[in-house]
C-alpha cells in the first residue's frame, strides 16, 4: 500500500472512533482531501485507494491541475474551500461539485445567477466567521440569520455551515457553536475540522472534514 494510502487509512480509522465515542455513524462523516499544492501522482495515489473527494481552493490550480484527472477519474467530485472571487463564480459553478466558501452577498448572486444557466450547480455552504475574526472569511453571526434566508430564496442548494476556527486556541467551542448554528438554522451539513483537530469536529458533529497536511504529510 502506498504511504498516501496508509495515511488515509490512519485518517478514516480515527474518523470511525471518534465517530463512536460520540454515537455517531462514522458514514456521516465525509472525508475531503485537501490536494491545494498537491501534484497529479500524489493525488492519483489517494483515488487508486478509494478517495473520492478532493478540496481545492484556487481555481487557476483547478484548472491547470484536474482536466485529465477528471477525465480519467469521473467519480471524483471537487470541493471548493477557499474564498471565490464573484467574477470566478461560472468556473467555480462548472469546476466544483460543492463549494464550503459561501461568505458573502456579492458571491451569492453571481453564484445564483450562474446557476441559472443550464450548468451543473453546486451544492453550498454558507462560511461563519465563528471566531469573529477581522482577517478571516465568513458571515458574522449576528447577520447568519438573514443570509440564510436569501440562500434559501435562491437557486442554490444549502447543505449547511463551514467554519475556521482562530489558531492556536482550543477549537471545540467553535466546533460546538457551529454545529449549535446549524441546528437553530435547521441546516444538517456540518464543515469543519482539519489535520490538527478534526477528530474533535467529528465528535461535535462534523459532517465533513477537509484534512490535507495528514493526508500527504508523513
Ligand atoms: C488548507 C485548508 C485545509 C486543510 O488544512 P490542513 O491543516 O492541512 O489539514 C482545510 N480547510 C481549508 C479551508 C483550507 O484552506
């Protein structure tokens, strides 16, 4: 077995216990690969064992990295996780299955009105600044109410809440109030974790974890 696939292997097992300390089917946790700055053969090498999900977050490294990917491998879906400019909203709706970077009105409507057009569209989640970060990404808590409501209007289908929790600090109240969000705001799909701690995001209820420094990094 190669190394990626070991890795990967480590990965889905600590999914499953931890997925078991907290009662949960560990198939409701859905692991994302994280291939930004990843080569073609280190990603090949994860798909040959099974991976079928990859998150990317420019969409110039998109293009030039997946077209003969995607060719040979049609299964793989593609997960958009980083911020999207509104003028990249028809490649994002044509290259990604899912996008978890849904964080702003101006994004909305340009991803809705490519929708529109008889492309494939993306399945979103809606991105909260859980930590209320000046640099970060996401909707502010106090404004997620009425968001909601216009994706909900909109052409786009919500699955649910991504969130970065601030470094260097202990994540799982972040996790906690994320997964508390979507209940209120009655989304199922929860984004978050990463390398350093998605096996407490998957006990808080991650649905998803995007996971890449564990995934190709010894
Ligand atoms: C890079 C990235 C990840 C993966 O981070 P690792 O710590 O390498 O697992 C997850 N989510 C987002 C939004 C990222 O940009």
């Amino acid at each position: 077995m190669s190394s990626a696939a070991n890795r990967r292997r480590k990965i889905l097992d600590a999914i499953t216990k931890a997925a078991a300390l907290a009662k949960r089917d560990p198939a409701d946790v859905q692991l994302i690969a994280v291939s930004k700055q990843r080569s073609p053969d280190e990603i090949e090498a994860l798909i040959n064992d099974g991976q079928q999900d990859f998150g990317e977050n420019r969409i110039q490294e998109v293009l030039s990295k997946w077209p003969p990917l995607l060719e040979r491998y049609p299964e793989v879906r593609l997960h958009g996780i980083g911020r999207l400019q509104s003028n990249k909203a028809r490649d994002a709706a044509n290259l990604f299955d899912v996008i978890h970077s849904l964080d702003r009105s101006s994004l909305l409507d340009s991803l809705s009105s490519e929708s529109a057009k008889p492309v494939r569209k993306p399945l979103v989640y809606v991105q909260v600044n859980i930590g209320d970060e000046e640099q970060k990404g996401g909707v502010a808590i106090g404004e997620l109410g009425s968001f909601m409501t216009k994706v909900r209007t909109s052409r786009l289908e919500l699955i649910g809440l991504m969130a970065i929790p601030p470094l260097k600090v202990e994540p799982a109240p972040y996790f906690a109030l994320l997964a508390d969000l979507a209940r209120r705001h009655d989304v199922r799909g929860l984004s978050m974790g990463m390398s350093a701690d998605f096996a407490t995001a998957v006990m808080l209820g991650a649905t998803a974890v995007r996971i890449g420094t564990a995934m190709f990094e010894d």
